[in-house]
C-alpha cells in the first residue's frame, strides 16, 4: 500500500485541457475606463464579459494571475442551489423564493451555455450525485428531492448506488442530471480569453493596493501604475484583503485542500465511476470527488481556518479517499493544491452596493462555481441600468462577523463542532 506518497505542489495544474496561462502583462501606467474591476476570477471575469460586450472600456486589475483564487482552485462542481435553504428564510416571500432558486438554476445553466457558445475546453461533465454517509441523512436526501423535482432527478437506494459507484461507503444519493464539473482553471481561463476578445483588458502582478474618489471618479493605484474609472467592481473574494473593510468583516476565510491520483487505468477509472458523474457528501466537512479528462480522481473537502494547510491534512485526505475507494491503495496522489475560500455569515452570497458607483459579491461559501458567474452578471447589468437581478439577490440575508480574531478563533471552533457531529 502506498502510505506516504511523495507528492508535487501544482499549479496551475499540468492538465489543462490543451489551454494554456494568457501571461497577462502587469500594470506600468495611468489609465482611464469605464468600470475597474478588482479580481480576475469568476466574478470578475463574468462581470468583465458583460460590460465589454456592451460595449463599455474595462480594466480587470489581478494581484497575482488569471484564476490564482478560488475561481482556479476548486473542485470543480457546478451546482444548483445556494449552501444553505431558501425555506429557511422567513423574510421572503414564495414568489421570491422562487426567484431566487429559478436564479440558481440559470446559473448552472449559464456554465453550460458558455461552455457550450465559446467553445471552452475545460471537459464539462453533466451529473453530480449527492450522497448519504450515515442514514439520518437519507430524509434529507428526500427532501433535496422534492425540491429538485423540476430537474428530473433520481433517488438512488443503496444497491442501485453500487450499480453506478464501486463503493461501499454511502447508503444512498441523489442524481442531478443538470449539475455537472468541469476543469476550474481551463473554464476561468477560458473565460478570460472570451473576455479579451470582446474588448475587456487584463493586467496580472497589479495588486490594487488602495482607491479613492476624484471628482465623479474613482482613482485605483497599484505597485506601477493608476486607473481612473466611473465604476468600481469589488471581486477578489477571500483575496481582497484590507482594500474594502467593510467586505473584509462580512466573510471568513478558510483553507480548502484537493489532491490529484496519477491517471488510473482507463477500466479502473470506468469501473469506480461509469458514468463519470461527481459527487459530494452529505457531512458539514464534506469530501467531494470526480475524475477528471486524464482518469484523475481530483479528491478534495478537507478545510482549515488558517491560510496554509498543515502537513496532515493531505494524509487525512489519502485515508479518506481510501475509505471510499480502497481498489486505490496503490495508487498515489501526484499532485495537490489549496486555495482561500469565503464563508459568508449566513452562508449566501453576499451581493450589494458600497456606495452608487462601488459594487461587490463575495461569499459564495462552497457554491460559487455557479453563483460567482451569475452574480458577476446581476452586477454588469445594474451597471448598465438594470439592477433585477441585483436587487433578487440583495435579499439574501447579509450580515457583519465578529472581529477578525475572534472570527478566526470562531471558525476553528466551528471545525471542530463540525468533526464531532460528522464523526456521531
């Protein structure tokens, strides 16, 4: 059994999809747009897309590179729905409720469009399974069910679970046949090219260090250079930092870690997944697994509050994938990363306004492989004048954490709650 592989820090990953980085020059003088906007993710991208479609003068300012963030980092699920359950939400009405669920469906659809339209090789996948560990989750399962109705999905007992996963680990799941994965980094590098060509412009290494107004402007400035803009666009997510506080005090970050197997066998690879669907759990630290267009099995779900990851999650993750999938004892991790995600306080995306000419989203909380586009959307649409969609999603609850320490103190308390009630 391969206990303690020796594993390569990648990234960007080595399997992208035939893509390759677009090595974005870095900022070096004064510039005047439209909108500015701060991130080159997800949300920015999608944001960027729009605006420069219509035909607005963009700037997208990226600290580090294209999809360095979360956007380029995750697992690559494309899901319906939001983290936590609309029903919950006693401040909304039906209609509204339905709005904003409608909105989540439009927004995995919005991945498979574009993939689709733009001709983006990132190895789109239809298909996620949620799973049952312990059976107490199975009414949860029927009540995910009954609310997904309207995609066609399926239940799936036990055995017919073993007809379509070499697994003895989950008591049954769901199917979505709607939901689906893809390669993270290919899609947002993929978007970034789309971007470019519709007139948007991307500088990467131009971290915005601060932004201040100057008459009916905005002035941003980085290391080399300056932007002056009529709108600002705040999307770095976890990675902003201190450039907005107020921002910075509406989410906590965490540490997600994923691990890569070398490309098992193409009949092995076949037999643990026939139908290459994706699948996540149903635990509070869930694990979430897929294989990718190589026959890795890209495994991910363990999370710590602090930036970096210690040296025993990645053997955690080994014995967990282990637990699903034993037939991969002698199958080695060989590659594995990390990246900051954000926690929202009531685990919605957190969409809104700073000021009239200052916009943000943030928080997606596990769920922004969909969300993150739609929201980048709503965003460039009310900044050209129709703030639907902005407005459905300014309904989802939004609130202040407590200090950053004591967020920080809160959020490892948090895991070790979630440990204890996923281990009962």
């Amino acid at each position: 059994m391969v206990s303690n592989p020796v594993l390569t820090a990648a990234y960007p990953p080595p399997y992208l999809e035939g893509q390759s980085p677009l090595h974005c020059p870095p900022l070096t003088e004064a510039i005047s747009v439209d909108v500015a906007v701060v991130g080159a993710g997800l949300t920015g991208l999608n944001t960027a897309l729009e605006l420069a479609s219509a035909g607005l003068k963009v700037a997208v300012l990226e600290a580090q590179v294209i999809g360095a963030g979360a956007s380029g980092r995750s697992g690559g699920q494309v899901l319906v729905g939001y983290e936590q359950s609309l029903d919950g939400l006693k401040h909304i009405n039906d209609a509204e409720r339905q709005e904003l669920w409608a909105l989540s469906v439009a927004a995995v659809r919005r991945v498979r469009n574009q993939v689709a339209t733009y001709r983006i090789p990132c190895n789109w996948q239809s298909g996620v399974v949620i799973a049952a560990v312990k059976p107490r989750q199975i009414k949860r399962l029927e009540a995910k069910a009954r609310t997904l109705a309207a995609l066609d999905v399926s239940l799936w007992d036990k055995n017919a679970l073993q007809n379509n996963l070499a697994s003895c680990r989950y008591l049954g799941a769901l199917f979505d046949p709607l939901s689906g994965h893809l390669n993270p980094l290919a899609y947002t590098l993929g978007l970034a090219r789309i971007a470019k060509e519709k007139g948007a412009t991307i500088f990467e290494h131009s971290p915005v260090t601060a932004y201040q107004p100057a008459g009916d402007k905005l002035v941003l400035s980085t290391p080399q250079g300056q932007v002056a803009a009529r709108q600002l666009v705040l999307a770095g997510n976890a990675y902003l930092g201190n450039l907005a506080p107020p921002l910075a005090r509406r989410i906590l970050p965490f540490t997600s870690s994923i691990a890569a197997t070398a490309p098992l066998p193409a009949g092995l690879a076949s037999q643990l997944i026939p139908g290459r669907f994706a699948l996540f759990d149903l635990n509070t630290l869930l694990d979430y697994f897929r294989l990718d267009s190589h026959n890795r099995l890209i495994f991910g779900g363990r999370i710590s509050a602090g930036p970096t990851p210690p040296k025993s999650l990645l053997l955690q993750l080994r014995k967990r994938m282990l637990r699903v999938f034993p037939q991969l004892a002698e199958h080695p991790f060989e590659h594995h990363w990390h990246g900051r995600l954000a926690l929202s306080r009531y685990q919605f995306p957190d969409v809104g306004q700073l000021a009239a000419n200052v916009y943000y989203a943030q928080g997606y909380s596990g769920q922004g492989m969909a969300l993150a586009g739609q929201c980048g959307e709503a965003i460039a649409k009310a900044i050209l004048g129709d703030k639907t969609q902005l407005a459905l999603l300014s309904l989802l609850p939004q609130g202040y954490l407590p200090s950053p320490a004591l967020a920080q103190w809160a959020g490892a308390l948090g895991l070790a709650f979630a440990r204890l009630k996923d281990w009962r």
